[in-house]
C-alpha cells in the first residue's frame, strides 16, 4: 500500500501516535459517576453470587479496545490517502510525464488539484519496475527508480509553473511513456505516449493582461490595460481592484457574462510609482493564481531636453507633445557646451564628446566617433536586446530604414543590429556620461510614420532617466541579462532569488507571480510575473479527447472514503450498542 | 412534606374499620368487642346468680322456665391498641414521591380510621431502633397531632426491624394491632422483628412501600453505588444480564416477605408509591382484608 498524500513513514508514526492515545484513553481510570442506592442488600446477593456470564460479556472489553483502536488507525490511514501499490501500476520501465502549467493548479470537484490527482496517478502508476517522472517545466524530478517513497519525495519538491516543452526523446525510451495533463496546455506529444487526462471542466475568472503604458500627452499620467475572462458557462460579477503601492486608484465591480472577455483602459496618475497590482475580488473560482496580476511604473520623467537640428518636424512634434520634457531646439551654430539636461543631436556632433547626456541621431563623422565602414542601405530592423529599457517593447518588423551608417563603436554596447548585423541602436556610458547613438536619419525612409517611431523617441528618454526596464512574463523560467548581479523579489514577501548562470546566459526560476527587480550595472530591470493568460486560464476546455479521461483519480480517491466510511459506521455501531447494552 | 385530606376522603375513610383477626383487651369503653362481660347492648352469656350480683341482670324467664336465678351476661365494647411502626431509615428517601411520605400518608390514614372508631393509636418511628412515639391518643380530635408529628419526620439512619421491635416489646405490654410500614430493606433481616410480635401476640399487618426505582434501577453503564443508610460503596458495571439479576433478586425478597407473611398468617401489602395514595387505602387495604 502506498499513501498518496503522507508519506509513509508519517502515516506509520500517526498511526502509533493515534493507538497509544486510544490506549490510554481507553484504559485511563475513570472516576464511576455515584449513584445513590437505598440499600445494596439487594446488589450484594446479586454481585456476590457466581452467575453464567455471556459470550459478549466475556469478549466486550476487548471488542471494545479493538474498536477504540480501529477507528482513530482507520481515520489516519484515510488521510494518508492510501492505494494499492501496483493496483494500476505499468510492467516494466516506464516514463511519466506530468504536465506542469499552471492550470494544473486548478480544482477538481473532489477537492484536489488537478496536480495533486496526476501526482497520486504518478504514483499508482507506479508498478514493481523502475519509473522515470518528469514534469514539462523541470524536465526529470524523480528516477529511474523502483521507490515509490523517493518519487513521491521527487514529486513534493516540484510545482506547477509553466507549460515548458514537452520532454525531448522520453518517447524513444525502453518501456511505456505516459503523459498525465489537463489538455489546457498544447503539447506536441509522440504517438506512442498514452495520455491521461487529470482534467475536470472548472468555472475560473482571470485576468489575462495586464500592462502599463505613459500617457504621453499627460505628464505624471499612465493607462492601465486589464483584460479580465470569465471561462464560465454562467454570468459572474467579480470586483476589480487596483493598486499603485498602497495607494487604491480603481475599485469597480464588474459584471461577466459566460465566456465574455472585458477590456479596460483605467488611467491613473503615476506618483512615485512602483509595483501596480490588479486583482479580482470574490471571484472564487478554480484557478487563484492568475487572479490577480502585476505591473510596474517607472518614476516620473524629468524635463529639460536640448534639440540640436536644423530641422526635424516630425522628432520636433513628437517632443511637444510629451508634456513631461521641456524641450529648446536650437542650430548647431547656437549650441554651447555648457548647460543641463539632455540633448539630442540631430544629423551634427560636436568635435568633441558632450560633457553632459547625449543623443545621436545619425551623426556625421567626427574625431570622438568615425566611421568604420559603409553605410548599409534599405537596412531592416532585426533583432534587439529586449531587457535594455533603450530598446524595449519597439516592434521594428514594419521599418523602413534607408540608410545605416556603420560607425566605429569602440566602447560602446550596441543594442538593435538590422539583417546584416549593423548596429541600429548603441549606448556607452564614459566618465559617468551616457551616450545613445542611432545610426539612421529618423527623417528618411518611413520612420516618421512608423508606430515604432514614438517607442524608440521615448524608450530612449526613459534611459536616460533611468527608469527601470519592465518585462512581462509567465511563471517559469526567465531568461536574464548576462549582467544581472541579482535578483529580488518585490513587497510583502521580499527575498533573493537564486541566479542559474550558464555562460552568457543567466537564468532565473520565477514561479509565483509577482514583480522581481534585478540589479544590473546599467540600472534595474523589473520582472512582472503574471499567470494569467487567455489560453492557460481557461480551465473548462481541454484539448484532449474524451477518450483520454482516465479514471484512477476517482479509484484513488475512492479507497480512503471508503476507509472513513467504514470508520464512521464502526463508531457509530460501537456507541449504538454501548448506550443500549445490547452487546453486553 | 404536606399532610392534607381532602373532606370527601376523610368521610370515606370515617367508614372504615380496622380488622383485627383477634379480640383484645381495652381500657376504655368503645366501639370493640372485648373479651370482657359488662354493661354493653349484645347479650353474651348466662350465669348462675350469686349473691351481690345485680338484681336487674337476673333472666326472669329463665328462673320461670328451668325454677334456677340465672343472671344474664352482655360483652363490654372497648377500644382497640393499634400500633402504627413507620420505618424512618434512610432508604425510605428513595422515590417520587418518597417512600417515607407515602408511609406517612399510610399511617396518617389508618390513624384518622382508628382514631374515628375511638381506637387508641400510637405511632412509633424506628430506624435502627425505636426513634420516637407518641402517646396512645383517642378520638378524632388528636388527629392533628399526629398530623404535626409525621410531618416533623426526616429519613435518617440505618434500618433494623428487629432491635426496634424488641425495644417496643419490652416497653409496652398491651397487645394490638401492629402495623409496620417499611421498605423492609433490612440488612438484618425482618423476620426477627415479625418474630418478637408475633411472640407477644400483637395483630401484626405489613404495609410494604416500594418504589419503581427498586425494582427497575434506572442506571446503566459503570457507576459506583453508594448505599444510602450505611455509605458503602460498590463499582459496578451495570449490564443488562446483571440488572435482570438484580430484578429476580427484589422479586424473590418479595416472594418471601410475601411468604413469610402467609406462613403466619400476617396480613401484608405491597404499595408503590407510584400508585395514588387514594386508591391505596380505599382498594388495596380493603382487599387485603385489613380496612373493611
């Protein structure tokens, strides 16, 4: 027999536990209650005379013993969620593979979750042979063993996070590879791995995007975009909440009808910025976890912005209307080396390097930055570093760039390259200076026009500010900058993270939703850690065929009622006979 | 505890007797047949006249027909020693209402009956001797003190019938009807007690109390059982087979109480005191041959 819920071990030490207590209590003198006779001349002839005494008189006490021991070792052996061992347990090797995205979190209508039923599967599965487990996000958590006691162990110390792939060549082993899942999650699974489905339709409510954006036409100013689902075939109403640090900037219920998907667009003034948490109050449904979402705001930007141009009508506009800069454009003639703030040199550069936050838009060669080549023309917008706040969120596919000049970048870290590995974007930080260099002329091709035009003015702006960088992601595992020297996690349960290294790659496990700053040499870099998505919250479909609907969390769950069941008529038998007499 | 009759009982009970199986010697002129030859209505007997003998009593037509002076003999009614022994043990507690009120009742009854019929009645408490009595009273105005002096009565003590009775003995010789009222719950045993007056000749009559609790304890499981007159106490787990034990133990002590008293021509019965008192006195002791 094994336990799906305690290990075994713990149920032994229950059990003991739960029999010396029924002994003591059973043998414990109690104090008779008196009762006033008017005489015992009656009862003395009756207790002093040898009478025949009954089968059941005689057996009683220990009957009763027994009883007061099997209850309390019934009760605990329940709990520990017994099965057979190897009742539904493979011959020979065998490969199980639990699905591990977070709608394995959700509830079944027995209580359980569905990882905690494929967990107990796992191990029911597991026969007299030796059996591999592994989880889509983790890879192999257990094996190959035969110690149904050290996979369980295996399987404690694992949890849902993220889809992940499924395991590469598990397929290709000796034996038989199965495959526990709810069917939320999409997986390429080999022809030869049996599926078994853990999945029970769930009603569930989730907020499946959440992200922050600057209102750029009001300084101080930003819109939160919520997307909340009701994956319910009835109506709910459900409270949205949000929050910028302490400070409660929406609180509105709203209705859902079955299936409906809501969109808000709830714009707030920043503050001081920070963590922006949204979540759904009273929703109560299968799936907590993507209840409720993160964000973050960057601090405030600051003003004074110099445009070095002749001209540039469409830079000069988008300026004016970013409420949160003062800009002054002047001539390259009127350009002094003295003065605050950031300049922007448009298609000029001074002969030598500003002493103050620079700028550069497709600057002419001069000493302190040459050419090192010829331009590249009709270059394309290829591949971009992501985590660089200078560069982040531009979508470059539709791009139009004429002409890239190849710059000489000596000490300088470039950041969007084109096709041909031309750097676009490059930043350098000199003698506590920042420099940003865009290698085309904003004014040709089709930038002007390009959604990707405003992101890059702004993104820009933002470093030099040194705003915080955000990204949004799922539950799992997150790719880091190199640089990252650490990571946090933000608010109430604030604490280092723990750093993978492998070469020039730096990994973390994030698991739990909710915001992580890392620490970088070129400033923070905040993780919004959501669970909630469109395909992962809807817990009520599965792509799996009903034929994959296994039925051993029903048989393993089915051993221990009966248990309790049991249990409970002995008590109830034992105290039905005992206040009557009738077995005495 | 209230001793109350209502008017109608009390006129019931006026016609009432108590039935005594012998004749015994009064003091007083009453309403009982006597062994004496006196001044009474019922002609008894003749006797040969003898000299200082009344002149009025001579059967003229007796000295007509046989020529002899026969003097004409008529009984003497007297009164009647009734002797009422309520037990005051502590066992008579027991009970709802209790054995003791119910004697008290019992005796208060049969007290007002004699005292109607110019009886003379004593009561005489006992419990493991001879706790208090009151004076032989007459007629039915003493009804009230004897009322007062059964009310003023707490169960107290342990019971023995025998030192009680032999006490009584030894301090009243007139003979009467003896009327004990118990539980006859005695460690001791009664038959010595009913020995010693039946010895002295007395009328003896068993008015035995019981209560549904003696018969049919209404405990179970493990109990210690204190006794109530001596404070003894037994652990015992009382189960169906021992309580059917028990309940053929009270059955035989009835049968012979029960026997005893038809050995000896004893008159005896048996009240629960779950029964109405009413009905007790009116039914019961009449069938019982005790009360006519």
């Amino acid at each position: 027999m094994i336990f799906g819920a305690l290990s075994g071990w713990l149920v032994a030490g229950l059990a003991a536990g739960a029999v010396a207590a029924a002994s003591a209590i059973f043998f414990m003198k109690v104090r008779h209650p008196r009762v006033l006779v008017p005489s015992l001349l009656l009862w003395r002839r009756v207790l002093d005379e040898d009478r025949d005494v009954s089968f059941w008189e005689k057996v009683r006490k220990a009957v009763s013993y027994a009883i007061a021991v099997l209850v309390p070792l019934l009760i605990v052996l329940a709990l520990g969620r017994p099965e057979r061992a190897g009742a539904g347990g493979v011959a020979g090797p065998l490969t199980i593979v639990i699905d591990s995205s977070l709608s394995m979190l959700a509830e079944r209508p027995d209580g359980r979750m569905r990882w905690e039923a494929a967990t107990a599967r796992a191990l029911a599965l597991a026969g007299d042979d030796e059996v591999t487990i592994l989880t889509t996000a983790d890879g192999i958590v257990g094996g190959p063993t035969s110690d149904r006691e050290t996979l369980r162990q295996a399987l404690e110390e694992v949890a849902p996070s993220e889809p992940g792939p499924f395991p590469a060549n598990v397929g290709l082993q000796n034996g038989q590879t199965i495959f526990i899942t709810d069917g939320v999650a999409r997986y390429d699974v080999p022809a030869d791995v049996r599926v078994e489905s853990v999945f029970s339709a769930a009603d569930n409510a989730a907020i499946t995007a959440f992200d922050i954006r600057r209102d750029f036409s009001n300084a101080g100013r930003y819109e939160a975009y919520v997307e909340i689902a009701n994956y319910a075939e009835a109506p709910r109403a459900v409270t949205l909440i949000v929050d910028v640090g302490s400070r409660r900037i929406y609180e509105q219920q709203v209705q859902l009808a079955a299936d409906e998907i809501v969109r808000q667009s709830l714009p707030f003034e920043a503050g001081d910025g920070g963590v922006v948490r949204a979540r759904l109050d009273g929703a109560d449904d299968a799936l907590a976890a993507d209840d409720e979402a993160f964000a973050w705001v960057a601090s405030a930007r600051p003003d004074a912005v110099t445009l070095v141009t002749r001209r540039n009508p469409p830079l000069e506009e988008l300026l004016a209307i970013d409420a949160a800069v003062t800009v002054t454009r002047i001539e390259p003639e009127q350009y002094r080396e003295s003065g605050d703030g950031l300049v922007i040199f448009d298609r000029w550069a001074p002969q030598s390097a500003p002493r103050r936050p620079a700028i550069l838009l497709a600057p002419p060669p001069v000493p302190w930055l040459g050419l090192a080549g010829a331009a590249e023309r009709n270059a394309t917008w290829s591949r971009a570093d992501a985590t660089h706040t200078a560069v982040r969120g531009i979508d470059g596919r539709t791009l139009r760039i004429d002409e890239a000049g190849d710059y000489a970048l000596e000490g300088w870290t470039p950041l969007a390259f084109s096709g041909n590995g031309t750097p676009l974007v490059a930043v350098r930080e000199s003698g506590g200076v920042s420099y940003a260099l865009v290698t085309f002329d904003l004014t040709r091709g089709n930038i002007a026009n390009d959604p990707a035009f405003p992101v890059l003015v702004g993104d820009l702006l933002a470093w030099f500010e040194g705003e915080a960088p955000v990204r949004v992601v799922a539950p799992g595992a997150v790719r880091l900058p190199s640089d990252v020297s650490e990571l946090r996690r933000h608010g109430a349960r604030a604490g280092s993270i723990g750093l993978r290294r492998l070469g020039d790659v730096t990994i973390a496990d994030l698991r739990e939703p909710g915001v992580y700053v890392a620490e970088r040499p070129a400033g923070q870099l905040a993780i919004a850690v959501n669970a909630g998505t469109r395909a992962g919250s809807n817990v009520r479909a599965t792509s799996l065929a009903s034929g994959d609907v296994d039925a051993a969390p029903r048989a393993t769950s089915g051993l221990w009622m009966w248990l309790v069941a049991f249990a409970l008529v002995v008590f109830a038998a034992e105290f039905y006979t005992w206040n009557r007499r009738i077995t005495v | 505890m209230s001793l109350h009759f209502d008017n109608e009982f009390l006129k019931k009970l006026e016609y009432l007797h108590i039935l005594s199986k012998r004749v015994f010697a009064g003091q007083f002129r009453a309403e009982r047949i006597s062994k004496k030859r006196g001044s009474g209505l019922e002609f008894a007997d003749h006797r040969p006249y003898a000299l200082g003998d009344d002149f009025r009593h001579i059967d003229w037509r007796a000295y007509q027909r046989l020529d002899r002076l026969l003097l004409r003999m008529f009984e003497e009614e007297q009164d009647m020693p009734v002797y009422l022994f309520v037990d005051t043990s502590r066992s008579m507690a027991e009970g709802s209402p209790s054995k003791l009120d119910y004697a008290c009742h019992v005796a208060a009854a049969l007290c007002y009956i004699g005292l109607a019929h110019l009886d003379r009645v004593a009561i005489l408490t006992w419990k493991d001797k001879l706790a208090a009595e009151t004076p032989s009273r007459r007629g039915k105005g003493q009804i009230f003190r004897i009322f007062d002096f059964l009310q003023s009565l707490e169960p107290d003590g342990r019971t023995d019938l025998a030192e009680s009775i032999k006490a009584f003995c030894a301090r009243r010789k007139q003979r009467g009807v003896a009327v004990v009222i118990s539980d006859f719950l005695d460690p001791s045993g009664h038959e010595a007690g009913l020995n010693a007056l039946r010895y002295f000749q007395h009328d003896v009559f068993l008015v035995h109390v019981t209560s549904r609790n003696d018969e049919e304890p209404a405990v179970a499981g493990d109990i210690r059982m204190v006794d109530a007159e001596t404070g003894d106490m037994r652990d015992v787990e009382l189960t169906p087979t021992l309580l059917h034990a028990y309940q053929r133990a009270w059955r035989k002590h009835l049968d012979d109480l029960q026997a005893y008293c038809a050995r000896y021509n004893i008159g005896y019965v048996r009240t629960p005191v779950e029964e109405p008192f009413e009905d007790t006195i009116l039914q019961v002791f009449r069938q019982g041959r005790f009360l006519a």
